[in-house]
C-alpha cells in the first residue's frame, strides 16, 4: 500500500472557519411587550370606566332635568288654577250679589245691625 492514499487519523483536520462574530440583535419596532400591552389594557379599562360613568351620570341629570320641568308644569297649573278661584272668590263675594240672595231669602237689611269685617 502506498503512503500517498492513505490518510492518517493522528493528524487533526484542518478546516478553514471564519471567526464567528456575535449575531446583531434586529429591534422589530412593530412588536409590543408585554409591559406596553399591559399598560394600553389598563388605560383602556380607565377610558371606558371613565366614559360610562359619565354616560350615567348624563342619564341621571336628564332623568333630574325631566322631573323638574314635569313638576314646573304641575306648579304652573295649580298656579292659574288658584288665580282662577281667586277671581271666582272676588265674584262671589260681591256686596249686591249678596245683597240679592240675601233679598231672595227674605231677609232685610237693618243698618244698625250690619258689621263691616275686613277680608284678609
């Protein structure tokens, strides 16, 4: 056998490598973590917190604001109702249509027996 084919284990092989350098981290600026998430998850949560108290306390003051009005309406009707009776109070408290029912009874008018009463 000849020398030249036959290659020999004791001899290390010998394979050209390049150095490898340190593998360059690539920052994706599309992803998020989970500290960014968390954060946007909970300044969602207060936004919609936040947004539905107010829409409730909106209804409420509506539901207020309708009540008030209904009960200014009540108000002015009991209003006009009253200056109405007054009106019917002043017409029927008149001296000659007293006098008249007063004459339609039968009874007299004595001068000396009338009272003169202030109606306050």
């Amino acid at each position: 056998m000849s020398n030249v084919a036959y290659k020999s284990n004791l001899e290390p092989n010998r394979v050209h490598r390049e150095a490898e350098q340190p593998k360059k981290q690539i920052l994706r600026r599309g992803q998020m973590t989970l500290g960014e998430k968390l954060i946007i998850t909970i300044a969602l949560a207060i936004v919609l917190v936040v947004a539905f108290r107010i829409i409730s306390v909106q209804a409420q003051i509506y539901t207020v604001n309708q009540e008030i009005q209904t009960k200014e309406t009540k108000i002015l009707e009991q209003q006009k109702s009253n200056e109405d009776l007054k009106v019917e109070v002043k017409d029927l408290g008149r001296y000659e249509r007293i006098l008249k029912i007063a004459k339609e009874k039968g009874l007299k008018l004595d001068g000396d027996n009338v009272k003169v009463v202030d109606g306050q």
